[in-house]
C-alpha cells in the first residue's frame, strides 16, 4: 500500500523527516529530492538525471580517495589518494598521476606521457615512432623517430623534410632529396643553392668577407684583418659566354694572363715572361699619367724578324728609340732618336753634332788601357781616364790640345793608389789625399794648416739622401743615416759609444736642422732639438736647461720706459709651510698647506691654515711666517678669514702685507684710525685663514 505524504514540502521543510525538521525527503512536480540543513543537495527529475548543486560532491572511497564536482565555474576530477584511470576492463585509456606525468593509451599500449622535461612520445611495441599531424584539409605530415638514432619531420608521403641523427648530422630534404648535411667539421651542400638581389653569403665572426649580388655586379668583398686567400692546385678564370681562359695559375707553377685566348703574360722563376703572338712582336707598354699625352708613353720593343730590342718614347704621334740593343752586335743609346752611343767591336764610339768622339783604346792585358775625351771643336781639349799597369795607379788627366792623352805626361786631375791614398789635383798641384786615419785637405800633404777629418774607432760619416720631397745632409758619429730617405740608421761600428748626428733638411717649403743623441750605446739616436725655417726652436725631447747666470734674453721686445731688465733668468715651483708667529701665543695646526711659482724675481704665493687651539698671554701680534723666498719689498695681498670671535670688522684680519726683509707677512685688521695690527685677542681654537698674493725677491 502506497504511503503519501502531503502538507507543506520544501527542501527547506522536507515532507520525511527525522529529529532534524530540515533535513530529508521532499518532493516537487516531477522531481523528488534530499535536502540538509534545509538546502537541496540532489534530486531526481522525471528525466532521469540526477543533479547535484555547485559545489555538490560525490565522493567515493572509504577516506573521501576521489571527487566529481562542479564549483560554479568549472568540473573537477579530483584523486586525493592514488591516480585516476580511465578503462575498459581490460586495456587503459588515460592515466593521470599525482606528481608525476599524464598517460595516452592505444589498444592498452602507452603512446603519450607528461614528464618533467615536457613529454615522452613513446611506441614500445616497435623500435620505430610515428606522430602524424593533420587538419581539416587532411594529413599535414609526420614527427617521426628511429630506434634511438634518428628523429625529424616527414611530410604527408612520409619523405623526410628534416632529419636529426644522434650524435651526428642534421640533414634537410627537398621532394625527399637531401640538399643539406651538418657534419663533424661543418655541412654539405647539395644541389644548387639561390640568393636573391642584395642577400649575402656572410662569413666570420663580424660579417668580414660577404658574397652577395646587387641587381647590377656580384661581390666577393673581404672588409676584416689578414687576406683574402684563393687556393687551387690549378686555378684558372675563364670568360662566360665564351669559356676562353683569362687567367691560368699553377701551384708551384707559372700565373698566366691572356688577351682574347692568347698567352701574352707569364711568371716564371726568375722573373716574367711576355709573349707576341706567333710571327710577331712583343710589347710592353708604359704609360703614366693615364697616359692622355704622348709624353707620358713609352714601351718596351721585341723585333724577331731583326734581333732588335727597344726602348721607345712617343712624340710627335709616333714612336721614338731611346736604346737599342742587336742580339750578337751593339747597343745603341740615342737622344731625340738621333744615335750618341754604341758600342763596337772595339769599344765605345759616341756621336755629337759639335764635333765630340770617344773611344777606347787597349793594347794588350799587360798595358795601359785609356778612354780618352776627344773635343774637335774650338776648345781643343781631349780628356782622359786610364789604368797605368808599370806603376799601379789609375788617372784622370786632361790635355790642353786635341790630341790623345799621356797618362803621365799631362796635367792629372786624379790619381788612385791600390792599397793607398786617392789624391785630387788643382792645376798639377795635389789638394786632398785619403789616408789610413781619414782624409786631409790642404794645399799639398805637408800643409800644417790643413783640414784633417781622422777615423779612428768611432768613426765619422757625412751623408745625404733625397726621395723627392725632401734631401738630407748629415753629420754623424758611430752611425750613419741611411741613403734611402727613410729616416732609419745604420751601423754601430763600435758598441762601446753612443751615436749622435746633426742633420740638415730641405724642402720644397721650409727647412729644418735637427740634433740627434742615443742615450746608450749600440742604439740609433732620436731627435732632441730642431730648429725650423720659421725661427721656431722645438725641443724634441728632453729639457731646456740654463747654467746659473744665464737665462732667456728679450731684449728684442719692445721695452717701458722704467725697464731695468729683460733676462728671465730663473723658474721654480713647489710648496711651503704656513706657520703663525706671536711672543706671547702658541698655536696647534689642522692644516698647514703653501704653493708657490718663482718666475724671475716674482715669486707668487698661495696658503691656507687652520688652527685647532690658540693660546696667548697677552694679545699678541699674529704674524704667517715659513715664506720660501725673503721679501724684498713690502707689498700688499689678498687675505679671506674665517671662524674668529666677534663679527666686526676690527674682530677679523682683512688685510695682510709681506714685509720687507723678512720670510713672513703681517695679518692687519680694519679700526677707527685705519688698519691695525692684527692680534690672538679675537682667534676661537678653529680659525681659518687663506691668502694669496705675489711679491719681489732680490
């Protein structure tokens, strides 16, 4: 028999109850319910579904182990004991761990796991791994791995795309084929690889050699330290359309250029090699100044046809000889394409449109061989230099008559001793002869009165050089400057003494004489003074030091009336110490700093002292003592003054004079009659006091 309950029935005031009026069974229009504390906590709608509150929990386990609930806002599985699995009985489907990693399963085997590196993707059943990745359109590709070496990405057709072995390569693929391999010691390219205007192939650490092409010209373009280095056992370059060589380098071997498929150039071992094309000449050609006017061309001539060898000038639209040379004949050398020189058979014959011929003339090996001047015009002079075997010596002599010379029967010029001296000769007088100790001028070897420049073991040199701008005269000893104008030094030819030098420089603008000095032996010497075309004296290096007595003279400035002197005769700077002087007081110090310049007899002084205790007997008279220099007239300064008693101006010092004779000044105050003398009477234990001023010495 049914049991009905009727009257008021609520979740709030359920129609079954217990002791608890608020809590039991209630029901409503299709639905019945339970409701604690008078709230709803579940119902059964006539749906069938059982519906829980936010917050509503079902709980399984002995100890609360799981919950299913929602709070509001979101549905929570929740596992307070142990993992939550998801099953049919026999295989898993999905396994969530407390602490540790989320599970996938396929057919009860695990395919995905969380970890706490990010997650495993696992195929234990094969030694292979395959992810497959799609979307609406279908299959996009695959991740896949091989055993334990291989992994990457393969597209839809399962071909590679990228390729990672373990411990090895990184492979790229396109259409399945690799076109990229990482190796050991770089990569591998494979195919042909494209840039696009104005992209570049970089190289080294900051981008220091790019290869790249700009839409116009293509670069290789090396902006970093050291060289830009092609290496190839056989190098050549070679024209595009027409693959014919243009340069041609072989390792230990020649460097080739050509002209249009011709060899013309080639290095060879001990220098280059130029060719002519097959039957004809060889040139080559000069030209300076970009070579827009024809005296800035000239070339070198090879005529097989004759054996003749060139040197040409252009002039005059064409082609002038300079030398020629025949091979198994003469050499000519000519001046405005007209032949001056040539060698013969016989020696040398020279040409002139006045009337000048020379030759040489030699007998035997064992005779005097002369090449003589000859001069057949109105001069009639003849010039000789020879070699007079009997006596060994060699000459320059001269003739007064167009006749051939004698070697010892004319007026010498020069004489030359093997072994011995080089004597020069005015009008047969001897003027200057080289000897062991160096050489002696005068007006003959016996003169006492002759200039006598000796060598002994520091030697002495004169030396000059030019390199276009400038020429050099030097002066040295021990070293010698180098003739190459390149400012270095050569020699030492005895390392126990220092070198020194003065040089004499001239250029194109000024002018400049300069000192040199080595502070050590066996070291080139530096420059220390110049004195330049200007009149400016440049001390290089070093001091300007003036003996007692002496200084720098301006005497030729303009002058005052009252001047007594224009020597600046003396400089000095360094520091003092301030100290206070009073019959009656005593003082301790805080500080106690003095500067000074002395330039000439104007010395100019500046002092700061601070006193930490004053004591006195009686007011006292304060004097600052401790000057550097004695005053030698009495001059007024400037004073500032701080931390004194009183605020008046008779209770601070606030004026101040050197005194005359004496190494101290005299602190003054302002009072009713003028300034005063300054005393201990007004001094607190911490007073300040700064001066500066100039004054006279003697």
């Amino acid at each position: 028999m049914a049991t009905k309950i009727t009257g008021t029935n609520t979740a709030a005031a359920p129609g079954v109850t217990g002791d608890d009026t608020d809590t039991g069974l209630f029901y409503g229009t299709n639905e019945i319910g339970f409701s604690t504390g008078g709230t709803s906590r579940l119902t059964l709608d006539s749906s069938g579904l059982l519906n829980f509150p936010d917050n509503g929990k079902i709980r399984f386990g002995t100890g609360n182990d799981s919950e299913i609930f929602f709070n509001g806002s979101n549905t929570f599985f929740r596992a307070n004991a142990g993992s939550i699995h998801f099953d049919d009985g026999t295989d898993s489907w999905l396994s969530l761990n407390p602490n540790g990693s989320c599970d996938l399963y396929y057919d009860g085997s695990k395919k995905f796991q969380t970890a706490s590196h990010g997650i495993n993707i696992e195929n234990p059943s094969s030694t292979s791994f395959l992810a497959q990745v799609s979307t609406s359109a279908g299959v996009a590709g695959f991740i896949k791995g091989n055993s334990s070496t291989d992994l990457g990405f393969q597209d839809s057709q399962q071909h590679w795309t990228v390729k990672g072995i373990k411990d090895g390569a990184v492979e790229l693929y396109y259409d399945n084929s690799r076109m990229l391999r990482t190796t050991a010691t770089g990569g591998i390219l494979s195919g042909s690889w494209s840039l696009t205007d104005n992209n570049k192939m970089l190289f080294g650490t900051s981008d220091d050699l790019q290869i790249y092409h700009d839409g116009s010209n293509s670069y290789i373009q090396d902006s970093g330290t050291g060289n830009l280095i092609l290496q190839a056992t056989d190098f050549q370059v070679k024209g595009y359309n027409t693959g014919e060589v243009s340069i041609a380098a072989a390792e230990n071997g020649a460097v080739e250029l050509y002209h249009n498929n011709f060899k013309s150039f080639q290095t060879d071992s001990n220098g280059v090699i130029v060719y002519g094309p097959e039957g004809g000449d060889a040139f080559i050609y000069l030209y300076g100044d970009e070579g827009d006017d024809d005296a800035d061309k000239w070339r070198f001539v090879a005529y097989p046809s004759t054996s003749k060898f060139l040197l040409q000038n252009k002039a005059g639209g064409g082609w002038e000889t300079n030398i020629q040379a025949l091979g198994s004949a003469g050499t000519s050398l000519s001046y405005d394409n007209s032949t001056r020189l040539e060698t013969t058979a016989d020696g040398i014959k020279v040409s002139s449109t006045t009337g000048l011929a020379s030759s040489i003339i030699q007998t035997s090996a064992a005779s005097d061989v002369e090449l003589e001047f000859v001069n057949t015009n109105s001069s009639n002079r003849t010039w000789a230099i020879g070699l007079d075997n009997s006596n060994s010596k060699a000459f320059v002599v001269a003739t007064a008559a167009a006749t051939s010379a004698s070697l010892t029967g004319d007026d010498q010029a020069i004489v030359c001793i093997p072994d011995g001296p080089v004597q020069l000769y005015h009008n047969g007088n001897e003027r200057l002869q080289t000897d062991d100790d160096g050489v002696n001028i005068g007006a003959n070897n016996s003169d006492p009165e002759r200039l006598t420049v000796r060598y002994s073991t520091v030697p002495t040199h004169l030396s000059s050089s030019f390199d276009g701008t400038w020429a050099e005269s030097f002066f040295s000893v021990n070293k010698w400057r180098n003739s190459d104008a390149s400012g270095s030094w050569t020699g030492s030819a005895n390392t126990s003494y220092a070198s020194a030098a003065v040089g004499l420089l001239g250029g194109t603008s000024s002018s400049t004489i300069k000192l040199f000095t080595a502070a050590s032996p066996n070291t080139d010497p530096t420059p220390k003074l110049e004195v330049w075309s200007t009149g400016d004296v440049n001390i290089v290096d070093g001091n300007l030091k003036v003996a007692s007595g002496h200084g720098i003279d301006f005497s030729a400035t303009s002058d005052a009336s009252g001047a007594t002197s224009e020597l600046l005769d003396d400089y000095e700077e360094g520091t003092w110490t301030p100290v206070y002087q009073s019959s009656n007081g005593t003082f301790g110090y805080t500080t106690q700093e003095g500067w000074y310049t002395k330039v000439g007899n104007l010395v100019t002084v500046r002092g700061y002292i601070r006193t930490s205790s004053v004591s006195s007997t009686s007011h006292s008279l304060v004097k600052m003592a401790g000057l550097p220099f004695q005053v030698a007239k009495r001059t007024p300064l400037s004073i500032r003054a701080w931390g004194m008693q009183g605020s008046g101006f008779d209770d601070f010092p606030t004026a101040a004079t050197f005194e005359h004779n004496q190494t101290y000044l005299e602190l003054l105050k302002y009072g009713t009659g003028g300034t005063t003398d300054f005393t201990t009477s007004t001094m607190n234990n911490d007073c300040y006091v700064v001066i500066c001023g100039s004054y006279m010495v003697d």
